[in-house]
C-alpha cells in the first residue's frame, strides 16, 4: 500500500527543517523554490518523520513527500511575504520560543557539565537498594464492604471454606472472579494498610482481623514470598548518572536562588477568617442590617 501524505502533516513534521537547509550547502538539492534550496538531507529526514507516523507495511513515496515540501516552501515563501513576522503577538511567540530553546538548551548543557565519581554513583545506588523493597508477594484477597462481613468471612475460613471459591462467592473487588488472586506484586504498588499486613505475614497465612483501606475491608491470605533482586550496578548507571545530575542541578538552582536579588510583590494570601470580615465589611447596610436584626418574637 502506498502511503498518501498530505501538506498540513509534513508542515507539523518539518519544523524548522526547511530553515536548516541554507546550512547544509554541501548536501545534493532535491529540489529548488524560487532560489530557495531543498536539501537531500530534508527530504531524507521528512521521510523518516513519515515512517515512525505511519503504520508498518506502507511504501514511502520520496516524490509525493518531495511535492508536499515543495507546497510546504512555497507556503512558508508567501508567509513570509505577507508581513506577519512584524506583528507584536507573532514576534513575543517567536521570542518564547527561542527563550525555551535556549533554555532547554542550557539545562542541558549545565546538568551534563557535572561530574560524578564512582563512589557517588555507587552510595546512589546502595540508598536506592536500602530504600527499596526487599520481598515481593503473591497473595489473594477478599473485598467486603463492611467489617462486620469481613469478620463473617473469617469465620467462614476458620471452617476451612475455600479461600478461592469464598473469593468469587462474595468478594467486591475486581479480582473476585479470579479467586481473589493478585498475582506477584511489591509493596510499593499497594496502599500502606494493605502492604503492611501483607509485610508482616508468613506465607499460608490468613489475616486475623480485617484490613481497612480506602477501597473496604480486606480478609488477605499471602501464598508465597520472595526475595527481590538487586539489578547489577552497570545496568543502572545510566540512570543513576541522570538522577545525581538533577540533584546537583537543583542544588545548583538553590544557590542560585540564594544569591539573587529577588523581590516578591504578590499581596500575601488572607486567612478564610479575614476574608469572610472583609466581605461582611463590604456589604451593603441594609444587607448588615438584615444580619444583626433579631428574631421576631412568635
């Protein structure tokens, strides 16, 4: 199947491609617009933007994309013609815009001038480890609306009742038809309540006393736990690197911020109660009057 563009998409894909192609006088022209050169390498990297847009199987026409930028080029020409640039509105966008590449441009650049030595990278990595969960869990749970029925279904498993078929007969939750099964989970994706009754169960066993969380209460049995592995150093070093560069980055921001000259001038907020005299303050007399007039005797 041939893929069909059309000139609005490759407008959006270009951005400022055309632009750039003055830069490249030493790349083969595909194509010239009243003296303004399309390059080779436009056309090829227009392309590309068209393939990762497009779903697989589809054949790229270079001539119908190289048509399209032509349109594109031709639009941008009388664009230019038109006197829009000198608007007020259009220049502060155009300086935003700079302003945002600049200064993406200069995080960048700062954050990747830091400079991290192996053990910083290595105590990053034995705090994240620390802090991280140690076992992950499988286990099955039943959801009830109320702790009096949670307690019920206690009492139903005392008598050795099914905890999977119990499950499915009476539990709210989604995984009811499941049997309760939650699968292999770490504690981190549970809520608190839920992750520390699971945390503080052996496997086999059921919960004593239902669990309240914000969804209801929970009759939890935990069926295996083991340990979580340690990704190796090397394979997280990338990460690590990008975390201490924000780190330091933000260090860097507050000192920044520390030696500036700044002054605020945004009127501080009231509290509710100043807010609420103010207004009575503000009201009209007869308004207050109604307020204060007491209560006709019956």
């Amino acid at each position: 199947m041939r893929i069909k563009t059309n000139k609005i998409l490759i407008s959006g894909l270009l951005g400022f491609s055309l632009m750039a192609s003055n830069l490249h006088a030493e790349d083969t022209n595909v194509a010239t617009v009243n003296g303004q050169a399309i390059s080779k390498e436009t056309l090829n990297t227009v392309v590309e933007m068209v393939k990762r847009s497009t779903q697989g199987g589809e054949t790229i026409d270079n001539k119908t994309i190289l048509e399209d930028l032509i349109i594109t080029e031709l639009a941008r020409q009388e664009a230019n013609k038109s006197g829009l640039a000198e608007r007020e509105d259009i220049k502060q966008k155009v300086k935003d815009f700079t302003d945002k590449l600049v200064l993406n441009a200069w995080t960048q650049e700062k954050a990747g001038s830091f400079k991290h030595t192996d053990d910083e990278l290595k105590a990053a990595y034995d705090k994240q480890i620390a802090a991280g969960d140690k076992y992950e869990y499988k286990a099955r749970h039943i959801l009830m609306k109320t702790k009096e029925e949670a307690q019920g279904v206690i009492k139903d498993l005392e008598n050795k009742v099914d905890f999977a078929d119990l499950a499915k007969k009476s539990s709210d939750g989604p995984s009811a038809a499941n049997g309760g099964d939650l699968g292999w989970f770490k504690p981190a994706s549970m809520v608190k309540p839920f992750a520390e009754a699971v945390a503080a169960m052996e496997p086999g066993a059921v919960t004593k006393e239902p669990v309240q969380t914000e969804f209801g209460w929970h009759v939890i049995k935990l069926e295996e736990r083991r340990e979580v592995k340690a990704p190796e150093f090397d394979s997280v070093k990338p990460q690590l690197q990008r975390q201490l560069e924000q780190e330091k980055m933000l260090k860097y921001m507050d000192e920044l911020r520390a030696k500036a000259d700044v002054k605020i001038t945004l009127p501080e907020e009231k509290p509710a109660e100043a807010k609420a005299d103010d207004k009575k303050a503000d009201a009209k007399p007869e308004e207050q009057k109604a307020e204060e007039k007491p209560a006709e005797k019956k």
